[in-house]
C-alpha cells in the first residue's frame, strides 16, 4: 500500500506479505517512510531511487522474482501522478492498481476485522527503510494505529473522518493493502475456516 506525500505529511510503502495460509505479516524492516521533517521534502520523482533500492533489496530477500511471486502496488485512485510514475519506472512484472476507496469508517471496520481476528500480524525489527536506508526507531505503523481517534462531530454524530492532529500516513499506506485484499470477507474468514478444518478433521472426514 502506497500513500504519498511532499512537504508536510510522510510518504510510506508497507508491503504486507499474503501466506498460502489466508494470514499476513507486515514486517517494520519492510517498510519504507520518508519523512520530510526528518530529511528535506521529496517528490516522487526524487523519491523513485531510493524506492527502487528499496524494492530490489526486498525483492532479493524473499525471492519474489524467481519464485514468480506477484507484486502489486495498491495507490489511491487519487494519486493519478504518482500512478503514472510508478507504472513508468517500476519493474514490469510489478502490477499498480489503483484503489476506488470506500468509506473511511468501511476500512477502518476491514483492518479491526482483520486485526481482530489474528489475520494479520505486525512484527517490530526496531529499524524502517528510508532515504538514510535503514533507520532504527519504534515500529511507526503500530504507533499510528494505536493512536487514530475519530474527529468528534459538533452536533455528536457518528464521526466519519480521523482527527487531524494525529499522524495517519503510513496506517493510510497499511490500510489500502489491507483493504485491497481482505475487503472480500471471504479472505477474512477463509483462516477462520482453515483452522476449524485442521481442528476437526477427524470429524469432518469420518
């Protein structure tokens, strides 16, 4: 999941990585954040280096290209610039599609559903990639989950936006991929399923 930035907000790619399971892991070395207060602001295009660096060093890691195993980069339908950019200068064996968002309250309900249930799970490494390479600091991804909060209506309603004044640029990038895969709750309760056949089997095939 891709969410860009320049001057302000970072700009973050979290791979999240499917097991033949239905599960996922997202792994804190995997991810890539720029963050301009830290480093200067970036465009994509200037950015396009290093997140080729970075996507070749992960690539080599898990064997995506000689295992034949798919890569797709999910970006808001949006972002049309950094779609065409990443489509250009990307891999040609590296798909970028463009995600038609929901709303933000029907994301948020898929990434509980998929955390709640064990679907997925985060592993902190201590470092993320970044312009610097790696860059040790706490697991920012999980730091940002644990602190969204909703931006209260005035009237008391439902409220349907985050607050602005709590970070959300790489959990924006977590739940696009989420959300492009597990919005079908078939790939939810497919695990749910899974382990219920490996727990009965007996059963099941007497």
């Amino acid at each position: 999941g891709v969410d860009s930035a320049v001057t302000r907000d970072k700009t973050a790619y979290v791979p999240i990585f499917l097991l033949n399971n239905g599960q996922a892991i997202v792994s804190g070395r995997d991810i890539f954040i720029h963050d301009p207060k830290l480093w200067g602001a970036y465009g994509s295009v200037e950015l396009m280096p290093h997140i080729l660096k970075w996507y070749k060093s992960i690539e080599n890691t898990y064997g995506f290209k000689e295992n034949n195993i798919p890569t797709i980069m999910v970006v808001d339908s949006a972002a049309t610039e950094l779609i065409r950019i990443l489509q250009y200068n990307m891999p040609e064996y590296v798909y970028v599609n463009r995600l038609n968002k929901p709303s933000i309250v029907n994301m948020v309900d898929t990434v509980k559903g998929v955390l709640a249930r064990n679907t997925i799970y985060l592993i902190d490494d201590g470092y993320h990639w970044s312009i610097k390479d790696a860059y040790k600091c706490e697991n920012i991804l999980a730091e940002e989950l644990e602190n969204l909060k909703w931006k209260e209506k005035l009237d008391g309603s439902t409220p349907t936006t985050y607050d602005a004044s709590t970070p959300n640029d790489v959990s924006d990038a977590f739940t696009y991929a989420v959300c492009a895969w597990y919005k079908n709750p078939e790939n939810i309760y497919w695990v749910e399923e899974l382990n219920y056949i490996t727990n009965n089997r007996n059963e099941i095939y007497q």
